[in-house]
C-alpha cells in the first residue's frame, strides 16, 4: 500500500453503492431527489466558502454556499413566475460567472432540466441546439447576445456586463432577480429523470442530445473519491467551461462534496494557469492535456521555482501523453492522472490519485469502483487481452449516468450491444487489467480537450459561395492532441481565392467556434467516397 493510501483491487472488490448514496443525503429506497438541495442547501447553514471567481478584467468574487442558496432560490422563483413546469428545458449560453451556476442549480430547483451550451459556439450551433431541445427559457450574456437566433415562444433571460443594459424584448437577470423571494418549495424529480442535456457531436448527422439523469451526482462519485482524491479542506480547480461535459461534472460533484471551486472567467494560458496554481495555493486541479502540454512546452523553469501545494492532477478530454506524465513528475512531483469519459457513460475509467494503483503512462488506467467494464466486439462480446475492441460499461441500477438521446430512440437503441453501453471508443486491455486508448469508431475530432463532430465543420464550410463539398478530418498534433484538417472541392469554374484559407477558417469560427475552426485547408479535385456517395474520412486521414 503505497503512502497509506488504500489498495485499488481491494476498494473495487468491497464497493458498495449504499455509501454514496448516504454521503449524498439521499436514502436509497425513495428515488425522489432535487439537485440543488444536495449540491448547494445541504451546506448552506453555515458561512462555508463555495466559489473562489476571478474575472478576465482582475475583479474576483468569493460566494459562500449561503450565497448560492439564496441566489438559486431567488433564480428557481423566476422561473416558476414566467410558467416553467417540471421537465421544461432552460438553456444556458454563459461565460464563467458566479450567475451561471446560480442558473444551473435554481433550474434544478424548479423541476427544469438545464442544457448547458458551449459559450465559444458559433450562431448556427447555437440555434440548433436551442431549437433542438425545445428550451423554454434562454440564459445567456450580452457578450453572447448576437448569436442568440429569434425564438418562437422561449424568453430570453440576459445578464448584463459592463454596459448594463439588455434588449427591450429580454429580461434583465439582475432587475428580475431583485423582485424575487428567496423563499422556495423545491420541486422534487426521480433521480432517474433527466436533469441535463448535454450536446455531443457525431460524425454523421447532427449532434446528439445527451439526457443526463439527475443521478450523475452518484455516478461520478468514484471518480471524486477515488480519481481526483478531492476532499474536504482542498482548493480544487476544475479549469474546464462549465458548459463542458468535463467542467460541468467537476463543479457540481465538488460543490455537493462541500469542496469550494476555484473558476477563472478565463480559458488558462501556461501562464494563467501556472499563476493562479502559485498564487492561489490550488490543491488539487482538473484539466485536459492540451493545457498540460502547454505548461511543458515552456519548459522546466516555469514550475521548478514556483512555491506551489499541488497534491494532485487528473486530466481528461483525450489520451494523456506519456511524456506529459514524466514531466510534471520531474517539475512537480505529482503524477497527472488520465481519465476517461463521454457524455453518455459518466466517468469510469482512469487512474487514480486516491487509491494504491501504479500508473503506466499512456495507460487510460482501471475501472472505477462500481463500475462493470470491457473490451467487446461488435456484438458485444468480450475480446481477448491485448486485441482492439470497443469500451463498453455494463450499466448498474445505482451507477448509470444517461438515459439515452433526447428525441432520438433509434440512437438511444444502438448505444447497446449485448447488455454493454457503447459509445465508440476503442482500447485494447494489457495483461495487468489497464485499458489502452486507441480511436474512435467514428470520425470524431479530439481537438484541445474538446469533440468535435466533422458535420457541424464541413456544413458551416459549405457557406463558402466557393466551395461544393468539404471533409474535415482530425490530424494527430504534440500540442492539441489533433488539429483540424479540410478538404474541400470548388464549385465548377471557380478558383481558389488568394484568401481562401482564411476565408474557411473564418466561416468555421463564426457558425461552430473558435475551437473547431481547420488548420489546414487542401482544395481537392474530387473527395473519395463510397459507392453509395459516403465520403471516406480514413482515406484522407491516411493521405496526411
């Protein structure tokens, strides 16, 4: 047992879901729970410090969950002033700011279910996923204000910046805010209900709608435990956008711990992030490679002189690079610890912080404690030690996370393949139990720390009056883990502009994002293609 910390196969082994639930404050035989009681009111009786906020422009924030408590209330009563029925779809395009969490947590109070958008999206994937959910209520920024489409029958709640004001036809978060009482009945929901709807790309079609269940709470927990070790008494950052999958899952399950979240209005730079470790004496952090990668690419010195308390580091959004590892091991002394995960199957497998269990680098890591996992085929059948199979999870009555696609059944069926959830993933399994990442099923681009699907690319490249068809693909990079790569063929007659990289480029940022825009543009004579008019992707990824 290594430094007294419990031996992974031994916690595995003994795993019962009876004391999470108990840590939760939930009694396992009633399914009927409300979110925002567990992750904010079950705390709030004291002056417990919950958030730790820093803006962009050097202002700051502390809230303590007496704080939230009331501001999620006041939130929750709007709400329900403007008709908002238990199951309504509130969706969220925000920054990082103190308000959007009051957001997340009053819909979750109200009975809603709240769909967390991506601020860095562009106006088409904005519309659609507001279309798509059917969200009654928007929230968003004034900063975002533009890409927000006009809607037929959903109001519009904005938060004024700096300028303080807000469209005439909106409400003013704030202005409403102040009218509200902060006395509220919460509306109960099964913990089996959808709570969240969280948009992950595919590679064919239009991106899916995730249902989260209001039980991801518990699913998570292992990881809590167990891979991030985060406990009472850290200063824990999770430095992903709370509209991520990644982000959203650490603060929640860090703040229903009673752990206070450290979050910066800011994406982190090297020097951000290696700053704000220093300066703010951050115990434990949760982020993706790319940013790890980042510090190391800045080389030794900008950490071995840092007087930090770092304890621990869990990364997730794509493999951890090996030489990642090494390096902070060398600069640091801690270990970064590789997670993996999707929007439809939770956190279940990684390497841990809190248990006696050998990294490998490169290495996924083990199965969460409760959580049943596999290499199968495409039948779902187990494969064998070392041959490339999908990762499958066999769901659990007490550790399952979604509840299939929103509006989508024929989607929702294929997830499962012989009892096992599979998502598309691919690993092979070594001698010793670890899983190994090896690709997608699919097409979709890891870019970043973020999934990209090539459809949303290659549809907002086609507005490119040039351009009569467009392939993106995702090529392997040290830095993002991969960039984005077109293809594209011209429109009879035409010829490539002496911008027209540049021109694709910004097409991408504005309709998807700043994150999916392609680094590299190849104008083709003809794409190659099945024959039945399928583009194959792994034709151009295998030409470079």
């Amino acid at each position: 047992m290594a430094r007294g910390k419990p031996d992974y196969h031994d916690v595995y082994r003994s795993f019962d879901w009876t004391s999470v639930l108990r840590e939760l404050g939930w009694d396992g035989a009633q399914q009927s729970i409300n979110l925002g009681h567990t992750i904010i009111d079950r705390h709030a009786g004291s002056d417990q410090i919950a958030l730790y906020w820093f803006g962009r422009d050097g202002s700051s924030a502390t809230l303590t969950y007496r704080d939230l408590k009331i501001i999620s209330d006041k939130f929750a009563n709007l709400l329900l002033s403007l008709g908002v029925a238990e199951g309504d779809r509130i969706a969220g395009v925000l920054p990082r700011i103190p308000e959007t969490l009051a957001i997340m947590i009053g819909t979750w109070k109200a009975g809603g279910v709240y769909v967390p958008i991506f601020s860095g999206f562009g106006r088409d994937a904005i519309a659609f996923r507001i279309r798509h959910c059917g969200a009654k209520i928007v929230c968003t920024h004034d900063q975002y204000r533009a890409r927000i489409p006009e809607l037929s029958g959903a109001t519009v709640v904005t938060v004024a910046g700096s300028s303080g004001k807000t469209p005439s036809s909106d409400i003013n978060f704030w202005d409403a805010m102040n009218r509200q009482s902060d006395a509220l009945d919460l509306v109960p929901r099964s913990r089996r209900d959808p709570a969240v709807i969280l948009y992950t790309s595919g590679s064919t079609g239009e991106p899916k709608g995730v249902q989260i269940s209001g039980n991801f709470l518990a699913a998570v927990r292992p990881f809590m435990k167990y891979g991030g070790d985060v406990r009472p008494g850290d200063m824990f950052w999770p430095t992903g956008d709370p509209g991520w999958g990644w982000g959203f899952v650490c603060y929640h399950a860090a703040l229903a711990m009673g752990v206070p979240v450290v979050s910066h209005e800011a994406p982190p730079t090297a020097e951000l992030f290696v700053d704000l470790l220093e300066r703010q004496q951050i115990t434990n952090v949760a982020t993706v490679p790319t940013t790890l990668r980042a510090v190391m690419a800045e080389g030794a010195e900008k950490l071995i002189n840092r007087k930090l308390r770092l304890r621990c580091i869990s990364s997730c959004g794509e493999p951890l690079n090996a030489e990642v590892v090494h390096f902070f091991q060398k600069t640091t002394g801690v270990t970064p610890c590789d997670q993996y995960g999707s929007s439809e199957n939770g956190l279940p497998v990684g390497n841990f912080n809190g248990l006696d269990a050998p990294v490998k680098p490169g290495s996924m890591g083990n199965p969460m404690p409760g959580h049943d996992m596999a290499v199968v085929d495409e039948h779902g059948v187990e494969v064998g030690v070392g041959t490339v199979g999908y990762i499958a999870l066999r769901p659990s009555t007490e550790g399952y996370y979604s509840v299939g696609y929103w509006d989508d059944m024929e989607r929702t069926h294929s997830l499962f393949r012989n009892g096992w959830l599979v998502v598309g993933d691919l690993a092979r399994r070594d001698e010793d139990g670890y899983f190994w990442f090896e690709g997608r099923a699919d097409d979709l681009i890891k870019t970043s720390g973020y999934r990209v699907g090539p459809f949303e690319i290659e549809s907002a490249i086609l507005h490119h009056p040039l351009v009569a068809e467009a392939a993106a693909i995702g090529k392997p990079d040290g830095m993002k883990g991969q960039i984005i790569k077109a293809f594209v063929t011209l429109k009879p007659g035409q010829a490539k502009s002496p911008n027209f990289e540049q021109e694709i480029q910004d097409v991408v940022r504005e309709r998807v994002g700043n994150h999916a825009f392609p680094r590299e543009v190849v104008v083709m004579d003809v794409l190659p293609k099945t024959e039945s008019g399928k583009i194959q992707r792994f034709k151009l990824r295998a030409s470079g």
